[in-house]
C-alpha cells in the first residue's frame, strides 16, 4: 500500500446482478453517506469520498452495510493517530454518530 495515501473513505456495494443486495441500494449508500459525513466532520482527515466495492465483508451481508475507511495505517502519520486515545475517542464517536444518523435519531 502507498505509504503516502492518507484520509478517510466509506464503501458500500449494491450491485445490479444481485436482487438482494440492489433492493438495498439506498439504504446501503445512505449508510455510508451517513459514516462518511460523520467521520470527515469528527477526524478532518482529507475526504477520499463513499465508494462502491465488491469487498467481501460487504458482498457476503444480508442487511445494510458499510465499511470506514477510517484513515491509512500504512502513511506513518495517520498510523500515528491510531495510537493516540482521543483519536480512537473520536473514530468510535463518529461511527455511533453515523449509524444514528442513519437510523434517524
């Protein structure tokens, strides 16, 4: 992974050729669009936007689901983040302020 990559990214996957996964197109983006917002705003890291992607952990779901992205323990300056506690304070906060946003509370 480039060392130099650094920011957050939010993946959701829906695709065409899987009726149970497309039926849930919208509720799958805006779960991501909800994390995504949520985390830019709390971690202001640079935004590297939602994105769709055929991960396994997205593909092999039955219900709604995203994947954060959070920040890239690759670049030494974010990995440097994830040892910090109010960092991890942060992340854990915006992820619960993303799904409540998307459950609409």
């Amino acid at each position: 992974t480039d060392p130099s990559k650094q920011g957050t990214e939010t993946y959701y996957y829906a695709p065409v050729d899987n009726d149970l996964l497309f039926l849930q197109l919208d509720e799958r983006k805006s779960l991501a669009t909800n994390l995504h917002q949520q985390l830019i705003a709390k971690l202001k890291r640079p935004n590297r936007g939602v994105k769709t992607a055929n991960f396994s952990v997205l593909r092999n779901t039955i219900m709604p689901s995203a994947l954060a992205e959070c920040v890239f323990i690759s670049n030494p300056d974010e990995q440097q983040l994830l040892q910090q506690d109010y960092f991890i304070q942060w992340t854990a906060e915006a992820i619960a302020n993303g799904i409540a946003a998307y459950m609409g509370k």
